[in-house]
C-alpha cells in the first residue's frame, strides 16, 4: 500500500493562505550582470600573451636605434610568425572558413535543398506560474485536479472545489460541502467543459453546472465508501470507490447505474477510457490493472473483464492512453513498485517496463510528440519528460517539495498543472507549442477536368 489516509483530515487547520493566489517569488533577471566577460581560452596563445608582456615591450624600446634594414627584417619576420596582433584575451572563436560542397562551375539551380535538420525543443526547467492550494488533501488514492475544454481547471481543497479559469487567471468558488459528506474525494470535468462530477468522501457523487453554479443532481447508491476516482465517456460516468466496485452512471436517466465491473479486491484509484470509448483501464490498490471492453458489458450481472495485468507489485493509479497508438496503455506504481509498463490491450501483453527510482502518482502523454510526463515522490519529488519509446530522459522538472500527486493537461495539450503535498499548484510549459501545419501545395488541376466529355 502506498501511504496517504484521511484519518488525519478531521482536523482541518485554517486556511492561512488564500487560495489559487500566485506566489510572489523574486527572480533574477536574465539581463542583470552582463558587464563581465570571460575570456575563450582555447582561442589563445599564452606564449605569445607572455612575450607581449616582457620582451615585447623591450622590442618597442629599442625600436629607435635599429637601423632601417634591421626594422625591415623585424616586421618580415613578425609577420611571417604571426606576431603582429595587437589584442592578447580573445572572447570568442574565429568563424571557420568556408567550404564549398560543391564545384563553382556547376549551375545552383540544379542542386536540391537539403531538408534542414528539426530543432531541439527548449523545455523550461521551472514552472511558469505556482499558485497557493491551502489544505490540498495529502493523499495518493484521490485525484483532485482536472483541466476541461473550456480551459477552467478544477482543484479540491479540503470540503471545497475552486475553478480557476487559465483564459482570465480569475478564481472562483463552486461548492462547500458539509464536514459529514466531505472532504471532496475526486473531480471530473464532463467533455462539454461546462458539467463537472465531485465524489465526495461519504460514496455519494454530485454533478454540478459550472456555467451557473447550480447542482443538477446527485449519484447515490453506486458505492459503499468513498469514490475517489471519476471518467467521462460521452454521456456515461464510471466511478471508482474503495470498495472495489466500478460503476457505469447514464447521467440522463433516472435510474442511472447501468453497468458494473467487479474485479478490485481493494480500492480503485485510477480510472481512464480510451480515446475510442471501448477500453476502460482501471487500476487499484491491490496491485491489479484491468482492463474492460464495452462490448462485453452486460445490465444484468457484473461484466467480466478483458485482461487481468498483475506485474506490477503496488497500487496503480497512474494511468494513461496513448494519443498516437489506440491500443497502448501506459501504467505506473506506487512506492514499492516505482515502474512504468507498456500494454499492448488487444493481447494484453507487456511491451516494455521502466523502473523509474521513485513512486509513479501520475501519467500524461504529449498530445504532439513520442513523449510521456511521468510526476514522481520520495525522493526528488519531480516531473520526469520521457522520449518514446526510448524512454531516455529528456528533462527532470523539480520545484515541489513534497510528492507531485496530481496532473491535469491543458486543453490546448502544451501546458501541465501539478499539485503536491507541499500545497502548491504549479504550471510548467513542457509540452510546448505544437508546430502548425504548413498547408499543402496547390495542385494544377489537369486540363479539361471539370469537363465531363468533349462534343
């Protein structure tokens, strides 16, 4: 089991800070201190430097009693040494000489251009924005972060849920929930970007209008305990509670548990459908990843699942399916398994493992390019860019002081929120801006061609 309880969350402490207000912290600016030059030391001559210095000066003296011819002789030889510079330190190389690749008689419209080779991404090693997230639930289960499409990302703090819009970087407040139903356990955006779900501690799940604050129902009788995991899937809502259960919510019917999965012994903490809706991969605090297919549901009895993955050795809740690859899941555990797998979920084979030093709490993938964001525990505390499927690393972003639980993407795809255990919400530009398409040549359409025949 990995560490993380809410025993301790009955004594709420007060809310010293105010919420999702940014830290104000004092960076050195890039320009200060540019008054200081060092010298290229691998483009100097120190012997040269040296003879400048003392016998160079003797020469200069005793200019004025050297006869023309001798002074003739000097200058040719200085020049044929290579003595007549007049600066010692030198600040950067000389620029290589040229070299022609091919012959000057040959016509240069015949040769082709190469194709230039892509530059490598500059990928900050610090966070761009850090917000304060006062009474940020310690605790590796839930999951209390999650960015919608209409770019408002959600956070739970103790009983409440705060939407902070990253378009206006303006904060406000959902919903307080009362001590006896709370604390809030999990939050998931609906895919319109204006419906959220909150699973609270006491198993029941509220979804709420975003657009006008109201609260449009309540899920109850899905879950004996707490619901500390939530997925979309149009119209469907899966939630996953401590006891073990997996329920499939029609939030349009009144009578909304319309399908069950049981196979977790302990609690289920991730939940994640792929992007096609036919896969739902879930994992739990028993060590197990499965992995369920639509078809085989069935309204009447628990559905039996697809594939049981048992390779890894703690709780899973670190899930995420791949954007490029329909049929790749990524997956990672807790603090006694600190892997990353690969699963083919067609075969349910393992592709690959990665141990990766440290408690695995989340996964994203870049939605533009091969890689994988991996945030980590004990004992750096970090967010690792991964390159597929290499998996060499391409980037190690540290700032949180305590273990990185949360991930949420931008809708946009380029930008990560994180939050921790040290009560900080950071935002890192590690994805980057995805390249724009360049739009395709013009092609000159054949004679005739919008001639069905000639008379």
């Amino acid at each position: 089991m990995d560490a993380g309880s809410l025993n301790s969350f009955s004594n709420l402490k007060g809310q010293s800070r105010c919420p999702l207000q940014e830290q104000l912290l004092q960076r050195r600016n890039s320009k200060e201190n540019m008054d200081r030059f060092i010298p290229n030391r691998s483009a100097m001559d120190f012997d040269y430097a040296h003879y400048m210095l003392t016998e160079g000066r003797k020469v200069k003296e005793n200019q004025a009693v050297c006869s023309p011819a001798r002074e003739a002789y000097r200058k040719q030889l200085a020049e044929t040494l290579n003595m007549n510079r007049t600066r010692i330190l030198a600040f950067k190389n000389k620029p290589p000489t040229p070299v022609e690749l091919f012959p000057t008689q040959h016509s240069t419209s015949s040769v082709q251009p190469t194709k230039s080779a892509k530059s490598r991404r500059h990928i900050p090693q610090s966070s761009e924005r850090t917000l304060d997230a006062p009474d940020l639930v310690d605790d590796f289960y839930l999951n209390l972060l999650d960015w919608g499409s209409s770019n408002v990302l959600a956070i739970a703090l103790g009983n409440t849920v705060y939407l902070w819009d990253a378009s206006e970087s303006s904060t406000s407040e959902l919903v307080t929930v009362d001590d006896e139903n709370g604390p809030v356990t999990s939050v998931s955006w609906a895919p319109d970007g204006r419906h959220i779900a909150i699973g609270l501690n006491n198993s029941e799940v509220q979804l709420w209008d975003s657009a006008s604050n109201r609260q449009l129902r309540t899920l109850r009788g899905c879950h004996r305990s707490r619901v500390g995991s939530m997925a979309w899937n149009n119209h469907i809502l899966t939630t996953g509670g401590m006891d073990g259960h997996i329920v499939n919510n029609d939030v349009r019917v009144r009578s909304h548990i319309v399908e069950t999965y049981r196979g977790h012994q302990q609690e289920v903490c991730g939940l994640k459908w792929s992007a096609s809706g036919q896969q739902l991969a879930s994992g739990g605090n028993d060590n197990l990843v499965h992995i369920w297919d639509r078809s085989m549901a069935s309204s009447n009895s628990p559905t039996q699942w697809l594939h049981r993955l048992e390779d890894h050795t703690s709780a899973v809740k670190a899930l995420a399916w791949c954007p490029f690859q329909s049929n790749l899941l990524a997956s990672g555990g807790g603090g006694g398994d600190r892997t990353i797998k690969f699963w083919n979920t067609h075969t349910g084979a393992c592709l690959n493992s990665v141990d990766t030093g440290s408690q695995v709490c989340a996964l994203l993938w870049n939605k533009n390019e091969r890689e994988l964001l991996s945030s980590h525990g004990f004992t750096q505390n970090q967010l690792i860019l991964w390159k597929y499927p290499s998996m060499v690393k391409m980037a190690e972003l540290t700032g949180h002081t305590s273990r990185v639980l949360y991930m949420a993407q931008s809708p946009d795809g380029c930008t990560v929120a994180s939050a921790a255990g040290d009560e900080t919400l950071r935002f890192w530009n590690v994805f980057g801006v995805p390249e724009v398409a360049k739009p395709a040549p013009k092609v000159n359409p054949e004679p005739f061609s919008h001639l069905n025949r000639i008379r």
